[in-house]
C-alpha cells in the first residue's frame, strides 16, 4: 500500500515538473521577445518599455524555483563523480543518500526563507519601489510555491531511495539518484 502511494506521488510529481518546466520555457521565451522589443524601442524610437527589467527578474526567480524539481529528477544538479565510480556499492549509496539528505536541508531552509521572505511582505503590504509599484506578494508567492514543490520533490524521492534500499533493489537506488555514468548521458543524448 505504501509503495502505491509513495509511486503515485512520485509520477505525481514528475508530472507536475515536467509541465512546469514547459510552462517555465514558455515564459523565458516570452520574456526574451519583450526585452527584444523592448532593445528595439529604444534603439530606434527611443521610447522604454517601463518595468521590463523587473517583470524579467521575478520570471526568472520564479522559474528557477520551479525548475529546480525537474533538474533533481533528472539528477542535473551538479555532483562531482570524477570519483565516484570507482567506490564500492556501499560507499557509493551513502553518499548518495548524504546528496539527498543536504539537498533536504537546502531545499526546507529556502523554502522557510522563501515564506518567511512572503509573509514580511504580506504583513508591510510591501510594493516594489519601481514605475510598476508591483505588489511583491505576488511574485513571491510563486516563488515560495516553487520552492515549496522542491522540497515536496526532494522528499518524495528520498522517501523512494530509502524504498529501493530496504527492499536491496540498488540498481533502482542508482537509477533514481545515483550519478550518471557516461554511458548513461550517451544514452540519453
């Protein structure tokens, strides 16, 4: 029953980074053509665009935030494995476990601050002290929300390394966390 729910949650949360790591695509791109516009203006009705330099700053926050999950998923996020390889089966599950653990920690502090960071602006009704006046809430929201997913994410696949090591199913450990050999990035390519 457990492993239902632990497997469901994880698809779950695949499913989830995956479209908003589209979503986030989608907004990078639309991003790029108003800060193209934006160049254009200037250059040539030397006009501004007000408020491009923030909106870029919190779609890039926000979509950071948010794409975090997917890289972990995908185990993008760097880890040095110039070594790696080489240890033992043991020592290797260990350190990929102590990978998740610090991420864990990392993940639930941003998050905390993330909220901690929102809930201060709520209280101030902080606004931004830009032409747009942008309620800072609203930003922040998504961001914390996004930092919130991570550590949803990091959880989820902690919970489904521990999984595949009490049942000794340590290829799938790897699969799920450990480093990528060549091979594997060759394979994916």
């Amino acid at each position: 029953m457990r492993d239902n729910i632990i497997d469901n949650t994880y698809d779950l949360v695949v499913r989830i980074s995956k479209i908003s790591t589209i979503i986030g695509g989608i907004l990078i791109i639309f991003m790029v053509g108003f800060i193209g516009v934006e160049v254009i203006i200037r250059k040539f009705f030397s006009l501004s665009l007000s408020g491009v330099e923030e909106l870029s700053g919190y779609t890039l926050a926000i979509i950071s935030a948010w794409s975090f999950s997917y890289t972990f998923i995908k185990k993008g996020h760097i880890r040095i494995d110039l070594v790696y390889q080489k240890l033992s089966r043991p020592l290797r599950i260990f350190l990929d476990l102590l990978a998740i653990l610090m991420m864990i920690v990392f993940v639930y502090l941003m998050a905390y601050f993330s909220y901690k960071t929102l809930s201060m602006s709520i209280i101030r009704s902080s606004k931004a002290n830009t032409a747009l006046q942008t309620p800072l809430w609203i930003p922040q929201i998504l961001w914390f929300l996004g930092n919130a997913f991570f550590s949803i994410t990091a959880t989820v696949i902690l919970l489904k390394y521990i999984r595949c090591l009490l049942k000794k199913n340590f290829r799938a450990a790897t699969t799920l966390f450990g480093c990528t050999t060549i091979d594997e990035e060759l394979k994916e390519e």
